[in-house]
C-alpha cells in the first residue's frame, strides 16, 4: 500500500505579513497532482491543518477545495486536529465525509478505531490519534497523570488492543501529533509543554507498523518506521534550511517500510544575512539573497538611518530586521529579547522571579509556577476547542 503522509499545512498562516494563501494554493495542486502521479492508495494529515481554531474563510474554502479533489480522485484521507485546530470545529461532518472517503479524527474517544483500507495483501488499519492535551483527556483515558507520556500510552494501548483482536497479519499506521524525544524543533511551532515536559519516547508507539508524525516543521525520521513529514511551507526564518517534502512511503505486505521524499513548491527562498549595514549593501557574496525573503541583522556598533528601506533597494523582498550591535554599550532590551528567544514560559517565569528578588524559586514555587502556567495554558486550550 502506497502512503502519502503530510502534516502542518497551516491553512490561513501567514509569513512576516506576506500572504501565503496562493502557495498554499499551489502546495495543495501539488499534492493532488503526486497521488495521481504517483498512484498514491491513501492520504495522511497529521494535525494542524488550520493554523488557528477560527480560521479565515478563504484557509476554509482552500481545505473544501482539497476534499473535494482528493474525494474525486478516490483515494481515501485520514486527517487528525493538531494543537493548533479546534477538533470539535474541524471534525463537523466527519461521519458524512467519511462515505466519501474522508476520514476525520478529531475524538480521543475514537483512538481505538481505525479507518480499514485493503490491498491485495490484505487489511491495513490506520488510526488517527489527535493532539490529546493531557488535562482535557485524563479522565477519557483512565490517566493516572496529566502529561503526553502517559495519555499518548493510554491511546496506544487502545490501538494495541483492538489490533490484537484483528486476524493475524493486519498491518497498522499510527498518525499522531506530539513532540517525540529526538525531534528537531523549530521557532514557528507552538509550544505544548505539559508538566515541565513535552517530549514523548518513541517507545510510546511500539506495535505499529508506520507512525506518522506531525507538529514538528521539519521533515525527520526518528525510527525507519516513525517519521515527521514536516510543514510543506516555512512559517519562519528558523526553517531557512529545511527541505519542504511530504513523505512517499510503501507498506510492504510483511508491515516492511519504503520511504522516499517528495520535494513541495518553494514560494520563494529564505535567506538570513548578517553584518553592517555597508557590507550588507555591498558585498557580491549575498547576490543570490536579492531574490529571496530576507531576514537582516545588523552588527553596526550604531544603528544606521532608515536601515530597512535602504536595504529594500538591493534585497526588495526583506522582511525581518534586527540589531545586534558589535563594539557597542548592551542594549537591555535587546539584550533582553535574546535572553527570552529560546525559553520555554517556565524557563522564563523562574528567571523573572530570581531577577524580581535576586534569587531563583525554590521546588515548592517552581510547583505553583508550573500549574499556574499549566492552567492558563488549559484554559487556552479549551477555548479553541469549542
């Protein structure tokens, strides 16, 4: 069986202010224009379809136009709700869809039940886990704790029961959306640390023939047999050098994996450049930026005149700029700004405190930072469920 697997479109996002709708558009033409080609026998969305739980009605009309293709083609699609869609949203009509062959996962209650497709090697049970975020699904799920280890556990063990009960030699596909231990991330994904940690061992998913991954932006294989696709576009300048692909997988008749990469549509290049404003205008070297999305940083030890435009007239399409003056007193604020570019909200609230009162929290305060952030972050998520 021959398997398309994507994630991360993030229909309605845009880059730095640039809409990004026409290559979504072409991303989309793409990815119909390879299960033709390519004889593809099923498609798979691993979550974060939307880039917002309201998205705006043209990422809406682009996301009905894709059905509506795939379902002419006749090859079935197995979508799941990411952190960043409302999967009540997302999963209305998903029993209508489903007699067209698109299958929308977006209940932790249906972790346990596959979509069954056939070869002529026999039956392939795909399951859709959904973000589960660990405090909204405990309960569902019998967890003895509120964190993506254990509630991703509790989803796999279903999956492993009702893949047990089936005839001996059914192969399975996984599609899931978490940040398991040994990916890469990136700046443009949103941060779902639960109890002080995000990460899930690749472990969690023994049993399964492919698990199909998504939330993180660049395509990676963590196990021959569990892979991220990545986001067919970059949503910011940390994916400068990513590779958009979709993954190309054949599932042998033993469970075996094949997998191949599949180039997507560049919009246009992303380049970062660095040094003083003079020597951005100057040097031959950047020659092949003056056609891509720029981000620039400036080393000048004082901050030039209208830096932006005057870079505009040799790189038109700059879109980021920053400072990091070299020679220069610090800037606290930009000094700042760095400090917080990397760190996770805790990380940050506990450098607050020790800068508020010249020492960090201790375990017990750490405690109460931690559930403090954890219920707003819940809070967060339950209004975009809904």
């Amino acid at each position: 069986m021959r398997i398309l697997h994507t994630s991360d479109w993030h229909l309605g996002r845009s880059f730095h202010r640039v809409n990004l709708l026409s290559a979504q558009e072409a991303f989309v033409d793409h990815l119909v224009e390879t299960v033709r080609a390519e004889r593809v026998d099923a498609v798979l969305v691993a979550g974060d379809v939307y880039d917002r739980a309201v998205p705006p009605l043209p990422a809406v009309e682009l996301f009905d136009s894709a059905l509506h293709r795939l379902g002419e083609l006749g090859v079935p699609t197995v979508m799941i709700s990411g952190n960043h869609d409302s999967a009540r949203r997302l999963g209305v009509g998903a029993r209508l869809m489903s007699r067209a062959g698109i299958h929308l996962r977006t209940a932790p209650k249906d972790c346990g039940t596959p979509v069954l497709l056939n070869d002529e090697h026999g039956e392939v049970a795909l399951y859709g886990l959904p973000y589960l975020e660990p405090t909204l699904v405990r309960a569902e799920f019998g967890a003895t704790r509120a964190d993506h280890t254990t509630v991703l556990s509790a989803a796999m063990d279903r999956v492993r029961a009702d893949l047990a009960a089936r005839p001996a030699g059914t192969r399975s596909v996984v599609l899931a959306h978490a940040f398991v231990a040994g990916g890469v991330g990136c700046r443009s994904e949103r941060d779902i640390t639960a109890g002080g940690v995000a990460a899930v061992p690749a472990e969690v998913f023994d049993g399964v023939d492919y698990v199909a991954l998504g939330h993180l932006h660049g395509a990676q294989t963590i196990t021959d047999r569990i892979r991220y696709s990545g986001s067919p576009l970059a949503y910011s300048f940390s994916e400068h050098q990513h590779r958009k692909t979709m993954w190309l997988v054949d599932l042998g008749p033993d469970g075996g994996i094949a997998a191949e990469r599949v180039d997507c549509p560049v919009p246009r290049r992303l380049a970062r450049i660095r040094g003083t404003l003079e020597e951005l205008l100057s040097d031959p070297a950047l020659e092949a930026a003056e056609d891509a999305w720029v981000e620039a940083t400036l080393t000048d030890a004082q901050r030039p005149y209208d830096p932006m435009a005057r870079l505009a007239r040799r790189f038109p399409h700059v879109l980021a700029l920053d400072f990091d003056p070299q020679g220069a007193a610090v800037d606290p604020l930009a000094s700042y700004a760095k400090r917080l570019r990397d760190r996770t909200d805790q990380q940050i609230a506990e450098d607050f405190v020790a800068h508020v009162r010249g020492r960090g929290p201790d375990p017990a305060e750490r405690a109460v930072l931690r559930d403090a952030l954890e219920a707003a972050r819940v809070r967060a998520a339950v209004g975009e469920a809904v």
